[in-house]
C-alpha cells in the first residue's frame, strides 16, 4: 500500500511565496508588452524608457554607423528624452540582441531577462546568507520583485540587475575563484560609477588580481568598439570632444546635476547639497576621496575578524560605492547578497548588533518606497523631501556602518 507524504511546512511556505512572486512577476513585466512604441509625441512615457535611451536607441545608433555618446546626434536622430551616459562600450554589443528586433520585442525579452537576472541575485543572496537555497531564493526573489527597487528596475529598463549579479560574484568568489570575480566586476563595469569604486575598494582590501583583472577585461572589451567609433569619427580627437561634450550635458541636466533639487541621487555629494541647499568646492572629489578611504580602511579591519565581520565589509564596500559617486536609489541594489547576509548576522547576534540593525533598516528604505509612500511624502512634506529621502536614509546606513566597524575590534 502506498501511503501519501504530507508536504512540510517549509515546502508548504515555499509554495506559498513563489505564488506571490509569480504573481508580482506578472505585474512587473506588464509595462514591457502595454509601453507604446517610441515617437517624439511620448518622450515623456516612463515606461522602459531607460531600456529606450540607454540601450535600444544607442545600439541602433551604433549599428546606423553613428557615435551614441553624441547628445546632438541622439536627439536628432532617435526619440529620447536623456543622452547616453558613458556606459562601457561593450554594452552596446553585449546588450545588441535585444536592439536587433522590434522595440517592443526587444522590450519584452530585456525585461523577461532582468527578472531572471532578479531570480539569480535571490538565489546568490539566500547561498551567502547560508539560507535554504530553495525557500531563501524563493522568498529573496519574491521580496525583490514586490520592492520598488526591483520594481523599478523592470518598470524602467534598467540593467542594474546585471551589473548586481557582477558586484555579487566580485565580492563572493574573490577569494575562492578569483577569475570568476574578475569577470564578475568587469559586468559591474559596464556602469563606472559602479566599476570605479569597486575596484578600488577590491584593490584595498587585497583582491589585487580580481580589481586589475576585471578592469583590463573591460577595458579588452571595449576596445573594438572605442576602435570604430574613433575611425568612424576621424579620429582621437573628435571622439575625445565627443566626450566631453557627454559630460558637459550630463552635468546640466536635472537629473544627473549634483546641484539639481529634483534628481533622485543618493551619493554624499547630491544628499548633502539637497539638504543643506549648498554646494562646497569640489563636493564631488572630496566625497568620492573621503568616502572610499574611509570605506577602504573600516572594510580592510572587517576583513581580519571572523565570518561575520567579513558579511558586514561587503556591505560597507557596497554601500560605500553607492553613496562615493553619482547614483540613484535603485543602484542600491547591488548590495543585497550583503544584506541578507548580515541580516543573518544580526538575528543571531542581535544583543551585539544593534546598530548594524539600524543600517539595515535605513537600506530597506528605498525598498518600502512604493507608490502609496511617495505620494503620502509627497502630500505631507512635497516634492523635494519625497527624491531626498532615499538618499538621506542609505547615507545613514553608510554612516551607521561606519560606526558599527570603527567599534569593533579587528
């Protein structure tokens, strides 16, 4: 006689949660298949439009035979509404099979693509955390795809959730597969703001290999694609002043300014001057200088304690590249594996770290910022307060770990 097994609470919850994660899942992709195609009557259309700007246009720019890093030719050429930031040009090939089709094909299959890139950062969450791998993989990638940020990354276009799943295998392989943590950083290249002060802050915590290795790959990769587009161009020095003319644009606009009062930016600089309503000298290089040192030598001190205090130096070398140079708040995605890491720490450490508590609740901030938080801000305090307070809360969470490691013994 064969007897029926009752399924285990831990199966039964697991259940439970992958249904509310498929549910989400589904709600999260509806934007990829209802945006409208891109014309110059909807530049203002929210929807996949940084999959619009920063990937689809640009590559078919590129395969047009033009230079996307020319804000003129973009505007002229394509319907945008931001320039092309200074992605790493291997982006544009690496990423060319979603701009090959019809854009909302291509749409579609980059969102389809950055949820499973979400399901991997949950399952490479749960394995450094030393969860389940099931439940903890199941219940990380329902929380992501339920947040705002990881919402966000879907709703946008945004190829944050690769550049996440890079950090991840950066900071966990570093020691035990140093290639693989090279590649892993070379991902997180494709953005510099993530790349720079994560190889920087590699490098000082003695992953020499892992910080020059990834940044030659990327630079390797590129190379093929900064050699047309220079030829294309007439030479180094067009497509030298084609940069700067990037950056200049960059610097005016109202969301990548650091003196705008209406970007979302969460780094030290942008906080500072949307709270205080000034802008020191320099604020940018004293904050990127400042805040890498500080996050070098605390993260290198973790690094000589025990397991634990290794979790909490990803965590400050994440939180740190976040707040060290221009970001927005859902770049504070990269450090998930590390929260959830030392989210673990604290549970079973909880009468000695407190504040390390307290960290980690100004980062769940930007997660809980859903769309019912932001419009109660808004109607209470305005605008301003509402693209301030995810910055303010992972400066915080910066300034709190920074506490929390220069107390503990090394």
């Amino acid at each position: 006689m064969i007897t029926a097994t009752k399924p285990d609470a831990r199966t039964l919850v697991t259940i439970a949660v992958a249904a509310l994660g498929a549910f989400s899942a589904a709600r999260a992709l509806r934007p990829a298949w209802e945006a409208p195609s891109p014309t110059e009557a909807n530049l203002a259309e929210e929807r996949l439009q940084d999959f619009r700007d920063a990937t689809y246009f640009p590559i078919r720019e590129f395969l047009a035979g033009g230079n996307p890093y020319d804000p003129a030719a973009m505007f002229d050429h394509w319907p945008v509404r931001q320039m092309f930031n200074l992605y790493q040009p291997y982006h544009l090939v690496l990423h060319m099979p979603f701009a090959l089709p019809d854009y909302r094909i291509g749409a579609v299959a980059f969102t389809l693509a950055s949820l499973v890139l979400l399901g991997l950062l949950g399952l490479l969450a749960a394995r450094q955390a030393k969860l389940p791998l099931l439940l903890g993989t199941v219940v990380i990638a329902t929380l992501l795809v339920t947040s705002q940020v990881g919402k966000a990354q879907l709703y946008v276009g945004q190829v944050n959730p690769l550049i996440a799943v890079g950090a991840a295998a950066a900071l966990m392989a570093r020691s035990s597969h140093p290639r693989v943590a090279a590649l892993g950083l070379a991902v997180a290249w494709l953005k510099p703001q993530f790349g720079l002060p994560l190889a920087v802050l590699l490098y000082a915590r003695g992953s020499r290999r892992v910080a020059l290795g990834g940044t030659a790959i990327a630079a390797i990769a590129s190379l093929p694609v900064v050699g047309l587009l220079i030829f294309r161009g007439g030479g180094v020095g067009p497509f030298l002043d084609v940069i700067a003319a990037n950056l200049a644009h960059a610097s005016h606009t109202s969301y990548g300014a650091v003196d705008s009062l209406t970007a979302q930016r969460v780094d030290v600089a942008a906080v500072f001057v949307r709270t205080t309503g000034w802008l020191p000298p320099a604020a940018e290089l004293v904050a990127l200088i400042g805040v890498l040192a500080a996050t070098a030598f605390l993260a290198r001190k973790l690094d000589r304690g025990g397991e634990d205090s290794r979790s909490v130096a990803d965590l400050i070398t994440c939180v740190g590249a976040v707040v060290a140079l221009v970001h927005q708040p859902g770049d504070v995605l990269i450090a998930v594996p590390a929260m959830a890491a030392v989210a673990v720490v604290c549970w079973r450490r909880r009468q000695d770290w407190q504040l390390l508590g307290a960290a980690l609740l100004a980062l769940v901030v930007p997660f809980v910022h859903l769309y019912f938080v932001n419009s109660a801000i808004v109607g209470l305090f305005g605008s301003r307060t509402d693209v301030t307070v995810d910055g303010v809360a992972i400066v915080v969470a910066w300034v709190l770990l920074v506490v929390t490691a220069a107390r503990k013994r090394a």
